[in-house]
C-alpha cells in the first residue's frame, strides 16, 4: 500500500515538483500515472524509493512511514519494491540469470532457494534460453524482461515501473504491460509511470493524471485488454 | 550474512577486477608509481643518513693530558671515557707512540728536527671517537673536566659542516617525502573516484535492489585491496632490482666508494623485510580504503 498526504516535493535547486499531493493506492492495485515530461510523475517514484525527502506531508510504502524512517532501513523498504527503470538498469557484466540472483543475494537468501527461484522467474519472462546471455546481447524488449524478472524475484509487495516501454518497440510495448497486468493479477500492486495515453486506453485501469506537479485526475478507465 | 554471500561477495570483487580491466590498471599504475616515489625517497634518504653516520664516525677527538699525570689517573680517564654515553670508542696514546710517529712523519723532510731535543716534549693522550657529533660541545667539555685532561682538540668546523648537511638533508628529504605522500594521495584519490564513478549506474543498481551500504562496499573493497597488493608486490620486486642494481654500479666506482664508504650502503636483503612489508601494507590501504571512501556520496541513502 502506497499512501501519500498532502506531500510536497522540493528539489535542492529550489524546484517545486509535487504540491499538497495526496493518494493512495491499495494492495492488489493497477494504476497508471499519467502525465507529460516534467509534470511530477518521476518525483512521485523517488519520494516512494526514498531517493527524495518530501518537504512536507506524510508518506507510508508498505508499512514504513517515510517521514520517520531511518537510514539503516531504506534497503529494507526497498526490498519491498520491485523497480523497472525506463532504460532497463542491468548490471552490464553479469548474465541474466545473475542479474537476477543478484536481488536474492541482497536478502542473503540460501544458495539453494536462489537456485529453484531464478530460473522459475526467467520462465515467467519467457527467456530460459536466455539465461547466460549478457544484457549487452540482448534486445531492448528482453532486457526490459529480464529488468522485470529482477524486480519480481524476491516476491515484492509493489512494483513500480517507471516508463518501462520508452525505449522498446510498440509491439513489445504490449507484451510487457501485458506481463506487469498478469504479475497484478497474482497479487501484486502495480504502479506504471507513462506517458503513452494509447497503452493506458489499451490497458484500462486507475488512472491517476498528474500536470504541474498537482493530481488533476483519479479515477478507474474500462480498457479494451483481455488477458 | 551467510557464508556463501561472502563467498560470493569475494568472487564479484576479483572479478570486477577483470571486468573493468582499464581502470583496475590504471589504479593499479597509480599506486605502484605512488609507492615506488616514496619508497625511493625513503631508501634514498635513509642511505644519505647512513652515509653522514659514516661520515661522522670518522671524526676524532684528541684529549691531552697532563705532563705529570699517573697510570691511575689514566686508568681513571679511561673508565670516564668508557663510561661517557657519547664517546664510541677511546684509545690510549702514549707520548712515546706519539713521538715516534712524529718522528716518522718529519723524519724525511727534516732528518735533524729531533736532534736537539733531550727528551719527548709530547703529552699522553687518549684519541676518542664520538658517537653523536651534534653533542660535541658539550662531550669535550666533559672530558675538559675529567681529572689529568690538560686540554682536548676537537673538529669543530668538520662537526658544523656534518650538522648543517645532516640538517639540510633531513628537511629537504622530509619535504619531498611529504610533498610527494599528499601528492600521491590526491592521484590515488581521484583515480579511484574515477573508478567508482565508471560505476556509478551499478552501485544505483544495487541501491534500488536494496542492497546495504556494506553489501555494496564488500566487492570494491577486495578489489582494491587485491589492486593494492599487487601493486605493492610489484613495487617490492622493482625496488629491489633497481636497488641491488644501483648498488652495484656504486660498488664498481672506486672514487665514488671512497667518498661515501662501502659501509655506508644499506644492503637491500637487510632492509627487505620492513620495504616488502611497508609496500604491501601501504599498497593494501591505499587500494581498499581509497575505493570505499571513494564511495561515499554514490551511497548516500
């Protein structure tokens, strides 16, 4: 659950990027936040990653109030948050089957769980013939779905996809929504920054619109996909 | 944290030696250019010190004694003298001995010199060596008040000019030593920032994955322990090649040899433990501590 009220976000050059922003968003959720470039979409991330300290109001990621937390927690809070980055954020020279594993290894997960969990998660991205290749080998498209398997490896409670198909074909655009809805319907919050309304309309959902760094929009859209 | 992970940890440290080749090389350059000015300087210094010890030891100093003095009394000097912190070494004279050898000296240019003497007009006198020549001053004019010392010849200009040098070596040295430690430090420094900074989208990574600061620090830390203690094994080797060289050629110039005194050179094999031990240590620290410093603000929370 991810709970923001009333927050304003200030960069340390002055920039205001949210004001008196407040929403929630329930377990089990799919929302898009939609919005143009610079609108606060981004800032909302970093807020929930704990990248950026809100200047005022109150936010709680999964049980951690962000106001109060202290640091030695943060990877504690982020291990409750899968991140799918828009230029995909592979570590360039490991395999993708470590690229992976590298996530468990953070949370000194046993040696063995790593090695049931890793090539069960590459199945449910369909790249086991993937699996030692490096992401420099890879197409973006598959580099984005080894960037979800990461973030879906340690079972996450939410996962947040900031753009994940700007830089992938429109036809792959598709499939990984596709995959982030079929992660949703297992139980998992969902939470995709994007600005590409066609997708949203594709996709239907909650749809939260931010402009100038304020919500102008909240609501569920009826979309055309099926699973 | 599991036995594995540190396993793992350790094996993504060596490897990111491999990985990021050109900045592993070029720390690992950096530190071994580092040790080896400062090793240098170092052995060169510690060789100049020898060789003014060397020096020094040559000095001697003369105390007469007086005309009429007894065997006791010269026995009593002695014990003084043996007894005297700075006086290295001291050795009786006898008038005789002096007389003879003045003889000796003279007796070519001026055969009849001695004819007219009666008797030996020379005074006993113990010849002292003195152990710290900056002490000088004050050892003569112990030895002044020693009971049946007449007077005592010391080489004070020789003692003046062994102090300034000794002095003047010693600031300069110690000036390019740390001139070259803080230069050095800033090079080592800034390479490894450079380093962490090629790397900065894989420390991000591993942030947002929720790895601690030490989970990330781990890898970079053995390797630059590993980059530094191969630097400072190179740097060992190096040194004592070109040093084992250097001496040799010194060895082979008589002239050279006269001046400083074989002595005066340190033999590397002497000193090789504490340098080998030095270079590791200093090659280890500025490897490991250099790169997880270095880290700092890439792992502000």
């Amino acid at each position: 659950m991810v709970e923001l009220k009333d927050v304003t976000a200030t960069y340390p050059n002055g920039v205001t990027a949210l004001r008196n922003v407040s929403l929630r968003i329930n377990d089990g959720d799919f929302a898009f936040i939609l919005g143009s470039s610079g609108a606060g979409k981004s800032t909302i991330i970093k807020l929930i990653l704990k990248e950026l300290d809100a200047a005022k109001g109150q936010l709680i990621v999964n049980g951690f109030n962000l106001s109060s937390i202290k640091k030695s927690k943060v990877p504690a809070l982020r291990r409750t948050v899968g991140v799918v980055f828009q230029d995909f954020r592979l570590i360039p020279n490991m395999t993708v089957y470590d690229n992976i594993a590298f996530v468990l290894r953070v949370i000194d997960a046993s040696p063995k769980y790593i090695r049931k969990r890793v090539p069960y998660v590459i199945s449910l991205v369909g790249l086991q013939d993937k699996t030692r290749s490096y992401p420099g080998e890879l197409s973006g498209g598959q580099q984005q779905r080894v960037a979800l398997a990461r973030a879906l490896v340690n079972d996450p409670r939410l996962i947040i996809a900031d753009e994940p198909t700007g830089n992938i074909d429109p036809e792959l655009s598709y499939e990984i929504v596709g995959l982030l809805k079929n992660i949703n319907e297992c139980g998992t919050t969902v939470l995709m920054v994007t600005h590409e309304h066609d997708l949203v309309r594709h996709f239907g959902g909650r749809i939260i619109s931010i402009e100038e760094g304020s919500v102008v929009y909240d609501d569920y859209l009826g979309g055309s996909y099926e699973n | 944290m599991r036995l594995s992970s540190l396993q793992y940890l350790s094996a993504q440290g060596f490897g990111n030696i491999r990985h990021n080749k050109l900045m592993s090389f070029a720390s690992f350059c950096i530190i071994l250019v580092s040790l080896l000015l400062v090793g240098f300087s170092l052995l060169f210094y510690v060789n100049v010190s020898s060789m003014i010890r060397n020096v020094e030891n040559k000095n001697e100093v003369i105390a007469f004694l007086n005309e009429d003095v007894t065997d006791e009394t010269i026995d009593e000097i002695k014990g003084h003298l043996d007894s005297n912190n700075n006086v290295l070494e001291s050795v009786f004279y006898s008038k005789e001995e002096a007389f003879a050898d003045l003889k000796m000296e003279m007796s070519a240019d001026y055969p009849t010199v001695f004819d007219a003497l009666d008797s030996n007009p020379l005074p006993h006198a113990f010849k002292i060596k003195i152990d710290n020549i900056q002490l000088l001053t004050d050892t003569v004019k112990e030895i002044e008040m020693y009971y049946g010392v007449f007077s005592v010849r010391a080489p004070y200009e020789f003692a003046d000019a062994l102090i300034g040098l000794s002095r003047v070596m010693t600031v300069v040295s110690v000036s390019i030593i740390i001139a070259l430690v803080v230069v050095c430090m800033v090079i080592v420094s800034n390479t490894t920032k450079a380093s962490v900074f090629s790397r900065r989208k894989e420390i991000n990574i591993m942030r947002y994955v929720g790895a601690t600061n030490a989970f990330i620090r781990i890898p970079f830390f053995i390797e630059g322990l590993v980059i530094g203690v191969i630097s400072g094994l190179v740097a060992s080797a190096a040194t004592w090649i070109a040093y084992d060289s250097f001496v040799r050629i010194l060895v082979e110039e008589e002239e050279v040899l006269s001046i400083i005194g074989l002595t005066s050179l340190i033999d590397f094999s002497t000193i090789a433990a504490p340098v080998v031990s030095a270079y590791l240590l200093v090659g280890a620290f500025l490897g490991s501590a250099g790169s997880v410093l270095s880290m700092g603000k890439h792992l502000k929370a």
